[in-house]
C-alpha cells in the first residue's frame, strides 16, 4: 500500500458532520485533495445550570467518591472549565482527589484527558462503551463504594447506574455538557437528497447523537434509505453500534484508536488513489 502522504482523495467528496472539531476534520481531509461538505448535526454546550456540576466537582475535592467513571474526554474538559470559571481555587484540590480516587475510563479520549493533567487511568474498559465498563466492573466488589459518573452528555446511562445499584454501590453521576441542535432542517435535508443523489463518496459520522438528529429531522427509512447510496464510516466502536441499531451498516471504522486522524487515515486507505 502506498505510503498515506502519497494518496489523494483528490475528486472525492466527504460530509462530515462533526461539530466541535469540524474545522481540524475538514482540514485533515482538505489537505489531501477531498471536497469536503460540511453539515454540523450539533453543537455542545456546557450544563446550563453549573450549580449540579460544582456540587459534584465539591464532593470528589472532598474524598467523597471511592472511584470516577469517566465515560468522555469533553465530559472531564468541561469539569475542569466549570471549575475554572466558577471556582479555581477547588481544582488543585479537585485534581488531588481524582488522582487518589480509583479511575475507570470508558475509552481512549478521557484516557487521553487524564493524561494532560498527570494521572492515568486505573483501569480501562477492554471495549470503550458502557457495557465494556459494565464488563470491566463485573465480579468487582462494589457494594458500599460510593461511584462518580460522569455522564455522556444529558444520557441518564440507566444500564451503568442500575448495574452500579445492583452491585450495591452509591452513585452520583454529573452531566457537565448539553447537545444542542446546530445545522437547521433545510441544510439537513438538502445534504440527504445530495446523498440519495450520489453525489457523496464518504458520510463520516463521529457520533451517535448526529445519526439520532438526521432521523428526528427526516425519519429513520428516509435516512436510511439516503445513506445506503455512500460509503457510511464510523470513528469507533460506539458509533458503529448506535448506526447498525437503526438498520445502517457502516463499512468503514479505524481499526484500533477512534480520533479523527486514524479515521481519516481509514477513509483514505478507503477511497485514496495514488496520484500520477
């Protein structure tokens, strides 16, 4: 196989429906010769009311909690920015407590977080969704433990927490971010008929919530149908779980590590071409 940096995707056009990173995805894609089509599904916000946030941010400075489930990196980030902008003086006392709490994290990115302020996990989920944590923590004594979850977005994880409760152990979880809606249905619906058209090689999906908005916009025969007339790519695990829910089979997921540049490399190897 040719060397990535001696491949184009030169006359091929991607969607891509990220958000928060849209413009370093579109760059990497941009870089080697795609047309990129650039649709954000939605945007993150932080907890409209921090108060809930700093409650638990409160109670893990405190020693509080035997052990932290960290299901996303941006779910960790967005603790440190609330703190940071509600209350810098807790997180030297904030971070002090999370490196002696036992860390569980539920795949590479929050793994990755941790790494940026010094810790490391305890333990990682051999598979980076909630039923690899719920795996992980399987035959674990937890009964008495007192857990913090953070969540993933505004997702109550009722499979985690009743696990958890099951176990016998005392959970608080924390939701430190929103999704809102971000492109409006127009541009959704426009982008799908381009699909149905074949005009696009590639759909990127980067998270489960993006295929979630397309379907509450256009029904989920519509999108499926739409879909099926382009190569369906999945940045890990999680993703390409939610799509094959819904009917949809990606045919394209990075093999090992789920960030934008092996998916990239991924959608490369895919449709790339040597150029003359």
């Amino acid at each position: 196989m040719a060397p990535m940096n001696a491949v184009s995707l030169a006359g091929r056009t991607i969607a891509i429906p990220e958000a928060r990173a849209l413009e370093i995805f579109a760059g990497l894609l941009e870089r080697r010769g795609a047309h990129v089509i650039r649709c954000p599904l939605l945007a993150i916000h932080d907890a409209p009311d921090p108060a809930p946030v700093l409650d638990w941010c409160r109670a893990l400075a405190r020693g509080q909690f035997d052990a932290v489930i960290l299901l996303t990196g941006e779910g960790l980030r967005r603790l440190l920015g609330a703190l940071e902008r509600h209350e810098p003086a807790l997180r030297p006392a904030f971070l002090a407590a999370l490196a002696r709490a036992y860390k569980i994290t539920r795949g590479p990115k929050p793994a990755q977080v941790l790494r940026e302020c010094g810790l490391a996990a305890d333990l990682a989920a051999s598979e980076p969704t909630s039923r690899g944590v719920i795996e992980a923590l399987s035959g674990r004594a937890l009964g008495g433990r007192h857990i913090g979850v953070q969540l993933y977005g505004s997702e109550p994880n009722r499979a985690l927490i009743e696990f958890l409760h099951r176990a016998g152990a005392v959970v608080s979880s924390v939701a430190p971010y929103v999704y809102a809606h971000e492109a409006d249905e127009q541009a959704i619906r426009a982008l799908l008929e381009r699909l149905r058209a074949g005009q696009i090689d590639a759909f990127a999906f980067t998270s489960a919530t993006q295929l979630e908005r397309l379907i509450s916009v256009a029904g989920e025969d519509e999108v499926r149908g739409a879909l099926r007339q382009t190569l369906v790519a999945a940045i890990g695990p999680v993703t390409a779980e939610a799509l094959r829910r819904r009917g949809i089979e990606p045919q394209l997921t990075p093999a090992a590590s789920y960030f934008l540049k092996p998916l990239t490399a991924a959608l490369l190897h895919a449709l790339g071409t040597e150029p003359p």
